[in-house]
C-alpha cells in the first residue's frame, strides 16, 4: 500500500464473512493519522512469501478503520 510516495507492508488474514471478501489488518495500515487519509493501491497478496505471490492478489474496494486505535 501507499501512503503518499512511500510505499509500505503489513501482514492481513482473512476474516469470516458472508462474501468471503473482508481483509483484517492494523489500523495504521490503511489510515495515516499524520495527513488523516486513507492508504492507496492496498492490496491482499495471500501466502506471499519472498517475492513468491502463488495464489495471487486481490486490490482493496474499500477501507475502514476505528477511531479507536
């Protein structure tokens, strides 16, 4: 993901849901509190593992965090 220029990793599982579709993830992963805006270009790269993408990728549709973090 991006934030700004800079480019970024973190780890993600996903979660049980009805359309077997929802990336669980840290807060500042998709929300930079420094500009208060979402992260761009996240994507989930399933068992990756160096520079391997075997089941290849999904592109994020949507953000969402909580204040809380």
């Amino acid at each position: 993901f991006k934030v700004g220029a800079n480019t970024y990793t973190c780890s993600g599982t996903v979660i049980e849901s009805k359309g077997k579709n929802v990336v669980f993830t840290a807060g500042h992963c998709v929300f930079d509190l420094d500009t208060k805006t979402f992260a761009t270009n996240l994507a989930f790269v399933p068992a990756y593992e160096n520079g391997n993408d075997p089941l290849g990728f999904a592109s994020a549709a949507a953000l969402y965090t909580t204040p809380q973090w």
